[in-house]
C-alpha cells in the first residue's frame, strides 16, 4: 500500500527548493517614495528584439553607491533579447542615494507599428522609474 502522506510531503517539499539561482535570491522592496532618479541615458530597441518583435515590460534592480551611482543592476524578471540592452542602459543612470542604496526600473518596450523617422524610435521616461522605449516597424529614409 502507497503511503499517501509521504507523497504529499515530498512534493511540498520539492516546491520550496529554488528552480534556479535567482530565485535564492531575496528582491527587496523598494517604495516609490525613495526612488528619485537625478540622470539616466536613453536608450534605443534593441535591433534584435525589434526585428523579433519582441515587446514587454524588463525590471531592473539596481545597487547604489553613497553617492547614488549604479554599483550592480540585476533583471528581475522580462525577455531574454531585452535584458542585456537594460543592464548596460541601468548602470548608466544616477539617483539620489536612499537609506536601502537600491532602486528599481522599469522598462517598457512597445512596437505599435508604422513608420518612424528614427532608426532607433522614442524614448520616454515618467517618474518615478518608469523608461518607455517605442520602436517602429520601418524607419522612413529622410532627405534634406
């Protein structure tokens, strides 16, 4: 006779162990209130995503120095072809220091579709630590 209770507790068990290494690791939360970004860097859509069609949101946890400079940046969480464009973009940008030297950004990319006269499309960022990037489908040629 199979012992039910044994089973159970196996897989309990097994849902706690980490799928992989991201998941040791404890994300702290940082409240909006305490993040106050002084300067970031724009960025373009990464050509590679943008010709996937790659869209979506990418959260970036960042480590600040005393003076509020981006030490580390590591993804949270958002697609692969768009993470690593976001690290470089994280550790340019520069906030006012906060007693827990951490913030987030968000990075939100979009492709509506249509023509743009800008290779590299839009970038918008709103406070407190959200960057929109907006690409577009086909860049129009421009002539002077």
């Amino acid at each position: 006779m199979k012992k039910p209770h044994l089973f159970f507790f196996i897989s309990a068990l097994l849902m706690t162990i980490p799928v992989n290494a991201a998941a040791d690791h404890h994300v702290q939360t940082v409240p909006d209130k305490d993040i106050h970004v002084i300067d970031f860097e724009e960025m373009k859509y990464p050509p590679i995503a943008r010709a996937a069609r790659i869209q979506g949101i990418v959260v970036i946890q960042v480590t600040l120095d005393d003076g509020g400079a981006v030490k580390d940046a590591e993804a949270i969480s958002g697609a692969e072809l768009l993470v690593r464009e976001c690290l470089t973009n994280a550790k340019k940008w520069h906030f006012q220091p906060n007693s827990e030297k951490t913030a987030v950004i968000v990075y939100h990319f979009e492709l509506p579709g249509g023509e743009c006269k800008s290779v590299s499309g839009l970038f918008m960022f709103r406070g407190p630590n959200l960057a929109t990037v907006i690409g577009c489908d086909v860049p129009v040629e421009t002539t002077h």
